[in-house]
C-alpha cells in the first residue's frame, strides 16, 4: 500500500492505494475537482458539503448509465452470438 495526497475544493486528502491495482488518480481528482467547480457554478452552491454530495449523486448517476449501456450492450452480443450458434447449428445438420 502506499499513499496518495489528493486535493479537491481546497480539502487535502490522503488516500492509501493497493499498488496492485492500476489507476490514474491525477484523472480522478482532476475529474472530481472539474465536476465540483462545474456543479458550484450551475447551481450557484457555495457550501462545499453540498457541492460534495451533488458531485457523488451526479458521479453515481454516470455509472448507474454506463452500467445499464454495459449490461443492454452485453444482453444484445449474447442474443446476436445465440443467434450466430443456431444458424451453425442449422447448418451441420442441413451438412
């Protein structure tokens, strides 16, 4: 384990990370103190706990989306490749 500082609306954190595990968290907290500023200035927010929960939910929500793309993606390749098997199928027996 080793330990990442990280700053995001002027709160300095310090993360301890799995070295294993592979990530980019200069994009993370670049992308987290991006959507922050944005969501402060949409909203006209300047309590930071609010903006914070307002990043999380908004956060939540975009991988809430991606899974279900991910899941409606995943649900057609496998229609698509049990179709693609009958028709094999169809055809060694036709053979």
């Amino acid at each position: 384990m080793s330990k990442y500082k990280m700053k995001i609306m002027g709160v300095t954190l310090l993360l301890e990370v799995d070295d294993s595990l592979p990530s980019d968290l200069q994009s993370v907290e670049k992308y987290v103190e991006d959507m922050c500023q944005r969501l402060k200035e949409q909203n006209n927010i300047a309590d930071t706990a609010k903006i914070s929960m307002l990043c999380a939910v908004t956060i939540a929500d975009e991988l809430f989306k991606l899974k279900a793309l991910q899941q409606t993606t995943c649900d057609d390749y496998k229609r698509k490749l049990n179709k693609l098997i009958k028709q094999m199928d169809e055809a060694n027996l036709n053979s």
